[in-house]
C-alpha cells in the first residue's frame, strides 16, 4: 500500500510587523521662563496618556500614543510636554475581535520608550533636569477601558 503524501495546508500565521515609528506631533511650553529656573526643583508632575487608531488598508494601522506631562512647582507650570508617537503596524491572521488588544495594549506597549525618550529629550534640551518617565502596564490600562465601556453599556440599558 502506498502511503500519500498530502500537505496540509499551514494555518495561517499571526503576527504584527512595525512598517514605521515616527513622532507625529510635539510641543514643548515653559510658560514662566527664565523666572522658574531661580526656584528650588521639587516638581509635582501629572502624566496623562492616550491612545488613537485608524485604519489604513487591510489588516495596516496607523496608532497614536499621546503623552502629556504637565509639571508643576507650587501653582506655577514648570512646563508642559505633550508628543503623540505613532507607528504604522500590519497584523495578519488575527480577526476583527483580536484587534482592539492588539491596538489598544500591544502598539502603544511598542510606542511607549519612543515616546519616553522624546519627552526625556525635549525636558532637557528645555533646561530642566532629566525626566524619566516609569512603564506602563498597557494591558491593564486596556482591561480597565474595556471594562468601563461595558459599565457605560449596562448603564445605557
């Protein structure tokens, strides 16, 4: 008897490819220089994040992590950073219900230390010492958006 050799077709694979990272925005505003430069630095700092997507093409997305800090010394703004960092990104074989992690957790996961780094450029080059901004757990800044929308969703009902 001989025996068949028949390939099976190979399941498709997943995977998320970065075509580009690039900054899509920056501002940088020291609104009381020269004058907050004479005082004693012990900032309060509040660090805001945001993330954005589109859709380009076929399985191709444009996401944008905005980051905005805004530093404070007593009531006066030091300064306020924000950039919004974005990377073009192709994922094959996932379905529609996969993406929204993967837009919402796993892209900005990937932007995050571009966009630190930035900001940690343009606080220096602003003449104030060096910010380094700590990680972020994406995924359970995820979890927590999903789960207010289904609390907005019940509350709607």
């Amino acid at each position: 008897m001989a025996e068949e050799n028949q390939e099976q077709p190979a399941p498709e694979s997943k995977g998320v490819n970065v075509q580009k990272i690039y900054l899509k925005d920056v501002s940088l505003e020291v609104p009381g220089a020269p004058l907050v430069f004479q005082n004693e630095w012990n900032p309060d700092a509040d660090v805001q994040l945001g993330t954005a997507s589109k859709k380009l093409g076929d399985g191709v997305f444009e996401v944008v992590l905005t980051v905005t800090v805004t530093t404070k010394l007593k009531d006066q703004t030091a300064f306020l950073v924000e950039v919004k960092q974005a990377g073009v990104f192709s994922m094959q074989g996932f379905g529609e219900q996969e993406y929204g992690p993967l837009l919402g957790s796993f892209c900005p996961g990937v932007l995050f230390p571009y966009a630190r780094e930035a900001i940690s450029d343009l606080v220096g080059k602003a003449g104030f010492p060096q910010l380094l901004l700590q990680p972020v757990n994406f995924d359970a800044l995820y979890a927590q958006h999903v789960q207010q929308q289904a609390q907005a969703a019940e509350k709607a009902h």
